[in-house]
C-alpha cells in the first residue's frame, strides 16, 4: 500500500487487485473514512501525478497559511538580453595601422596597413571582424597579420640565396644558446652542484652567441635582412628536473645537448645542400662561410660531447657508481 499525504483526514490511495483468467488486474482506489469513494485505472494515476508535477512547476510561489514570512518576487531576467558595448576604438598594431569601416551596427571590419618600407604577412588582406558580444568586442579570425622590414639592400646586394634559409639557422642559434644559458643555470643549483657542467654550458651559450651574432653580421654583408623570432620556453626544463629525481642529471644533461646540436648540425648541412642546388643562382660564398665557420664547429662539438655521454654512461651499465663518475667528469670539466 502507498501512502500520500492528503488535506484530507485518515485519507490513503489503496491498490485494489482482481484475478483475470491468467493476469492479475490492479487498479488504484481512494480510501477514506473506511470506504473506497473513487476507482482508477493505473494509467490515470500516472496521468494524474504527472498533472500535479507540471502544475508544482507552473506555480512560482506557494505562501503558506499562518505564515508571517514576506515574499519578495524578482523579476525574471532574459538570457538573451544584450549588453551595450562600449565605443569602437580602433585596435592597436605595434607597427603600420589598423583601418576600419563599420559594416552595421555592433560590427567592424579592420585591415592591417603597413608602411610603404615594409610588407605584410600574410600578404592576402585579411578582414579581422568585430562583433559586440556580451559587453565586449570580440573579433575573429585570430589576427595574424604583421609588418615585417624585407627590404634588401640593393647597394650590396649580390646574388644572395634567399634569406628564409639564413634567418631560420639564426633562429635556431639563438634557441639552442637560451637553452644551454637554461641548463648552465640549473646545474649551479645547490640541490645540483656541477660546477664543471656549469662551466661547460656556459662555453657552449656563448658560443651560440657568437655564431648567432656571426649569422647576423654575414646577412648584413650581403644585403639580406635580419628577422628574428620570438623565442620559447626552454625545452629541457622537464628532462632537467627528471634527471634530478633519478640522480643523473649529468647524463640528462649532455644527452640534451648532443641532440640539440645533431639537429643544429643538421639544419647547417641542409642549408648548404639546398643552396647548392640552386641552379640559376647559386652561392658558393654561403657554402664556404657555412662550412667553414658553421659545420667545422658543429662538427667538433658533437664529437666532444659525444665522448661525455658515452663516460657517463659506462658509470651506469657497468654497475659502478654513478655519482662517483658524475664527479669524476665534473672535475675534468672545470
């Protein structure tokens, strides 16, 4: 029997069940004061409660009787209600100038403008659209249109390869220095203490330096232009503090720099591989300065590091102490 309660005294819904031939038919009944005043079929019920649900739902307040209480009613606020932006100002761009024209109300259209030095990249003009949105402008596509210096100087210019090549190997010098500035740090820590590692990465951020600087100055030379790049995070944070839980932080260390500088290398042997194919213009000045100055280098320090990796290495596979021959290697390095 289920119970409900009722305003109504000693009330209750009682289930009324009749044998049909194989099936068992129920059906629910109002019982009160002793008696069943009402029959329903189950379905009624269930349309019934159903009814009572959607009528809860419709009444917004229900104020009890004997109840001292104040009721305060709130208007309800639209989901949908726009907010008011402020004024349109047209958007900053470090270089060149943003032009706009209102396409109707609450929406902008603005094109980068660059200067007559410079050109703008992409170079197709991109609409950047702006929409008043929830009291604020918001705009779309993702703006990625800037004004870049490629102008060459035609006074020293002379057949120079094109200057992509150039500036993505000055990009790389100067990632890879930041890197090795990184790790030079982090092995002066004093959970750490590698003064020889820290010695020697050091080395190796200054000579990024040059070279980058050397890159630089080349491009000058031969009438390209210089465009640098913003630089990321350093990459070995994460391999670094690995290597510290695990006590190797030397090997972690040399490991990252032998690849940075396999890819370094790679990307210098690339360069003169590409130039050379050139045939309409090809520049063998680049591929003396390359290899002479660049690879030789490269060349060398590989090797160099090389050798640190495979001493630090025999300290773990041939079961002898590891921090000992960390140790050992540090000494040397200093």
């Amino acid at each position: 029997m289920a119970y409900i309660s009722s305003t109504l005294v000693n009330t209750d819904l009682v289930q009324i069940c009749q044998p049909q031939k194989k099936l068992v038919k129920c059906t629910y009944g109002l019982h009160w004061a002793g008696k069943v005043v009402l029959k329903m079929e189950k379905g009624i019920v269930f349309f019934c409660g159903i009814i009572a649900i959607v009528v809860a739902l419709l009444i917004p307040i229900s104020v009890l009787q004997k109840s001292d209480s104040v009721v305060v009613i709130h208007k309800k606020r639209h989901k949908h209600a726009k907010k008011s932006c402020e004024p349109f100002t047209t958007p900053w761009a470090p270089i060149g100038e943003y032009r706009c024209e209102q396409a109707k109300e609450g929406k902008w259209y603005c094109v980068l403008w660059c200067p007559s030095s410079m050109t703008k990249e992409p170079r197709r003009n991109i609409k950047i659209a702006f929409r008043c949105k929830n009291g604020q402008w918001k705009h779309y596509p993702k703006d990625k249109s800037r004004c870049a210096a490629r102008r060459s100087v035609a006074m020293v210019e002379q057949n120079s390869s094109p200057p992509k090549l150039i500036n993505e190997l000055l990009h790389n010098y100067l990632n890879n220095s930041y890197n090795y500035l990184a790790m030079a740090y982090f092995c002066d820590r004093a959970d750490v203490q590698l003064p020889g590692f820290h010695k020697f990465f050091m080395t190796l951020w200054q000579d990024g330096v040059n070279m980058a600087r050397d890159i630089m100055s080349y491009i000058n030379k031969r009438g390209g232009w210089i465009e640098l790049q913003e630089l990321p995070k350093p990459a070995m944070r994460e391999r670094m503090h690995q290597g510290l839980e695990e006590d190797h932080v030397g090997l972690v260390a040399m490991e990252t720099a032998l690849a940075m500088e396999r890819d370094s290398s790679g990307l210098v042997s690339e360069i003169i591989e590409r130039v050379e194919r050139i045939q309409r213009s090809p520049d063998p000045h680049l591929v003396h300065t390359l290899e002479d100055n660049h690879l030789a280098y490269k060349v060398k320090v590989i090797k160099q590091i090389a050798d640190y990796v495979t001493k630090l290495r025999s300290f773990q596979t041939t079961g002898e102490d590891y921090s000992l021959g960390e140790y050992e290697v540090d000494n040397n390095l200093q």
